[in-house]
C-alpha cells in the first residue's frame, strides 16, 4: 500500500467519524472509534478535560450536545 493510498483512506475514515458524529449515527462510531481510545477536550470549561476509553469518549460527546442544546456540530 502506498502512502497516497493511506493517507486516502484516512482521509476517509476521518470524513466519515464526522458526519457520523453530526449526525448521531452511534454505530458507526463505535466502528471507528477503538475502545481504547483517549478524548482530550482543551480549556478550562467545566467539560474540558481528557476522557479514557470508548463509553467516557461518548458521554463526552453527550455533553457537547447537552451543553449546547444539541446546536454542537464539528466542522472538519
């Protein structure tokens, strides 16, 4: 495989966890997203912080939509 090859396909799966996630499409996620995963949120908000593994990774991604009255939408 080459590198154009890979970076395409990342590329891809990239697109993808982004319109999966404005989209609540929780499946696909969880196909993207490794159990093992680690989440950082920067600042000093009360949701900023780093959450471990797959289940924290999403109840982050909860709060984007709870705090924002779902309105949140990540823009690649």
């Amino acid at each position: 495989m080459t590198d154009v090859t890979l970076r395409n396909q990342n590329s891809e799966l990239v697109r993808r966890g982004y319109a999966a996630f404005n989209s609540g499409e929780m499946d696909t996620l969880t196909q993207i997203i490794d159990e093992s995963c680690t989440w950082h949120t920067p600042g000093k908000s009360p949701i900023a912080g780093d959450y471990e593994g797959r289940e924290a990774t999403f109840g982050q991604f909860g709060r984007y939509g709870g705090e924002t009255n779902g309105t949140f939408r990540a823009d690649l």
